[in-house]
C-alpha cells in the first residue's frame, strides 16, 4: 500500500530535509517516526522535492510504502505521535502504487518572507529574510514581469548543480507589502537549486537602486551565475504548496490550503 503524507515543518534547526549524514533533517525524523511505528523496520520515504537547511514548508507531500493497513487519519494520528512539535503531519489519504509525490508533480509555489528596517523582531528572525537599507517596494514589483514565461534559469542556478537542463516556466510571480513586511509568491513548473533566493536577492538589488529592472533580461540572457545576485537569506523561504492534476491528492492538499 502508497501512502502520501503532507507535512508542515519549521525548518530552522533541521540541515534541510534530505538525510545527510550526522546531522538532523526533516527526512530523518519522519523515517524515524516510521520506524517505531513498523516496530524497527526500516521505510523510506521520497519528497516532492528538497528543500534547504534553515527552509520551511506549509505543504510538503511525501510517499512511501507499507504493509500495514491503516487509514490516511490513523497514518496522521501515529506519526505525529512520535515527531518533533516543529514537523506536523496535516493530512494523509491511500494512493494508486503508481503515483509518485515527484514526478507526478505538475508545479510548485513558493513564498518568500522578506522583512525591511533596521533590526527583525527576535520572534521573526527565524522566519524571514532581512534587509535593512533602502528598499523602492515599487522598483522591485516592476522586475517581476522579467521573470514570467519560459527561460533558461542558469543565472539564477547555484554552480554546484548538477542538473543540465536549466528550463524552466514561471507562470506566476506576485509581491504584496505588509508594514515592514514584503512577500513574495512565485509559481512554476519546477525550480532550480536555490533558483527562488537567487531571484530575490537580484529584485533586492534593484529595489536598492544598484541597477534597473532591464538588468532582469540581460542576467537571465547571459545564463552565467555569476551575473545574478546574492542568495536572499533560507530564513524566508516557504515551500506552500505542490500541484497534481486534480487527483486525490491534489484535492487533499487544496483542502488543506
């Protein structure tokens, strides 16, 4: 039996979600859970994609199979019996054994947390990026029509990639300011390794006036990381929600939202 699990998790003290050796991750506390729950057997579980140390996610579906015969509320109920308070199971539903959280994936949104002044709040600091100088809200909502459509993302890809293919779709990309807060929301069909960081540190960078939104295109033409600029802090980064074609577990997660 396929089971999908969406998790919640705050992201802060965890090295990412993907096991690493000798430090702590999202993926090794949900096997963990998994483990006592199968009494001592090991399961493994597959992501809808990483996400990075210090990254939190609303919405992260997961997969993995069993033999056990339980219900999607019994799976919630025992696995966040034995997890961590920061990583929380919200929804769980039987899936066909074909269907992986993956590659069946159609598209994916991110939001990201950036906060403006001086200091953040010690309660935020966690759960945003921060950028303390000027900042033209209006500058930076200009650059993101540079973003939209389909283009190779090189520039805006980590150099130790290993993915060739750096084609990508943004289909949506919004910015709304909250008092001192401004939140980005990007969607596309998939993201590059740190590809969304990327994108907002060089929107901060127009926004602080160091060149105009026309630079967008030229960056994105030169497909060369090194044109792009600064990594936005992990801090900020959310992974809200995963997208499937109007299965069940698209409908689990739209439920949730």
């Amino acid at each position: 039996m396929r089971v999908v699990l969406i998790c919640k998790y705050d992201g802060t003290f965890y090295n990412g979600f993907q096991v690493q050796p000798d430090k702590p991750t999202i993926q090794e506390e949900i096997e963990r859970s998994l483990k006592k729950i199968h009494k001592g057997e090991h399961v493994r579980i597959h992501m809808s994609g990483r996400t990075d140390s210090g990254v939190h996610a609303y919405s992260q579906p997961i997969h993995f199979d069993t033999n056990l015969n339980l219900s999607g509320e019994s799976w919630k109920k025992a696995v966040n019996a034995t997890l961590p308070k920061d990583i929380r199971i919200i929804g769980a539903t039987i899936v066909n054994e074909d269907f992986h959280v993956r590659f069946d994936s159609v598209a994916k949104t991110y939001e990201y947390k950036l906060y403006l002044g001086e200091y953040v709040d010690p309660f935020l600091v966690n759960y945003v990026g921060h950028y303390p100088f000027s900042f033209d809200y209006n500058r930076a909502e200009e650059c993101l029509e540079y973003f939209l459509g389909t283009h190779d993302f090189s520039s805006f890809c980590s150099k130790n990639s290993s993915v060739e293919d750096k084609v990508r779709t943004i289909t949506n990309f919004t910015i709304k300011k909250e008092d001192n807060l401004v939140v980005f929301e990007i969607t596309g069909d998939g993201f590059l390794y740190n590809m969304v960081r990327i994108i907002i540190g060089t929107i901060i960078e127009v926004a602080n006036g160091k060149y105009d939104k026309e630079k967008i295109k030229e960056i994105i033409d030169k497909k060369n990381r090194v044109f792009a600029g600064k990594r936005a802090d992990a801090s900020g980064l959310y992974l809200k929600r995963v997208y499937y074609n109007n299965n069940v577990v698209d409908k689990l997660i739209e439920k949730l939202q």
